[in-house]
C-alpha cells in the first residue's frame, strides 16, 4: 500500500510542469458601465504561478495575483478615483487561488477564492485552455459584483455605477521543467 501512495505522490509532482507566464501577451482588462458611458481598464502584471499537470490537467494549481497599482484605464482621473475606492493603500493586490478543477465539455470550471479589498470569495471561473508545443494559452471571461466585495460604488451626476463589472482575463504562458 505504501509503495502504491509512492508511486502516485511522485507521479504528481512529476508530472506538474511550472508555466513562465509571458506578460508581454498575459492580461486581465475589467469592463465597467454607468448611465452616461462605458469604460475599461486592465493590467498585464499577472504574478504568481501557475503549475500544469500534463497528465490530469484537474490536479494543475493556480495562484496569481495582480498589483493594483498596475490596473490602467488610459484616465489618470479615473484610474486615480479607483485606486482611492478600492483602497489601494490597504489592499495593493487582487488575487485568486484555485481549489479545484474540472473539466467541463471542451472547457474547464475553476474553483477557487479571490481576494479583493480585503474580502476573500469563493468564485467559479469557465476557462478556454489552448496547448500549442510549449505554449500554453487560458482565457476566461466572467462577472463579478463590487458590493460582494464590500466596494462602495462610485457615482457620476448622482448615478452610481453599475454593480457588475466583466472581467476578460488572457494568460500566455510557456511549459518548462
């Protein structure tokens, strides 16, 4: 029995192949509505890692995060008004860790917690995965509330932004042992 735990404990960790994230062609871009305009943003500092399990792509392991201070929207007001409502000062990084991973159809579901402003949400994410020779590419889009993470909203003339924010995350990355 004992040689038969070994023989999966070392098949598991040999076969989890580390991914050098590419953060030329990597980001996350946020997508945000109010009553008089829509607006975007995003970040190419996605840090962290990211272990594939070439064997069982379910038993990979996530954990990135992605400085605050890094988040653009091409508005140096507006970029500046987020950092202040998010509180920046206190909460530098937006993170998330998977917990588990399933395949579904052509696609996966990840399960994990993010961690924003300070509050830490389990989330389900549905992510593309592409492997093209040591290339490998995951793209997500998906939605989250501010208020679910305790974030007040901001308001432009009186009318607050819209809750939902859509997220559209993009990771390049390259196998290497």
């Amino acid at each position: 029995m004992k040689k038969i735990v070994l023989i999966l404990l070392y098949s598991f960790v040999f076969s989890q192949t580390n991914i050098q994230i590419d953060l030329d062609k990597s980001y996350l871009n946020y997508y945000g509505d109010h009553a008089a305009h829509k607006w975007s943003g995003g970040s190419n500092q996605i840090m962290g890692s990211f272990l594939y399990n070439e064997l069982n792509p379910e038993l990979s392991i996530v954990d990135l995060y992605i400085p605050v201070i890094s988040i653009d929207s091409k508005n140096s007001n507006r970029d500046s008004n987020m950092l202040d409502v998010i509180e920046d000062y206190f909460y530098p990084v937006v993170s998330f860790k998977s917990y588990k991973i399933q395949r579904k159809g052509n696609r996966y579901q990840i399960d994990g917690a993010m961690d924003f402003h300070g509050v830490k949400k389990e989330i389900s994410v549905p992510v593309d995965l592409q492997i093209n020779d040591n290339m490998i590419i995951v793209e997500s889009i998906f939605n989250i509330k501010l208020t679910d993470y305790n974030i007040k909203r901001p308001s432009l003339l009186t009318i607050k932004i819209k809750d939902t924010i859509k997220i559209k995350f993009y990771l390049v990355g390259y196998l290497r042992d």
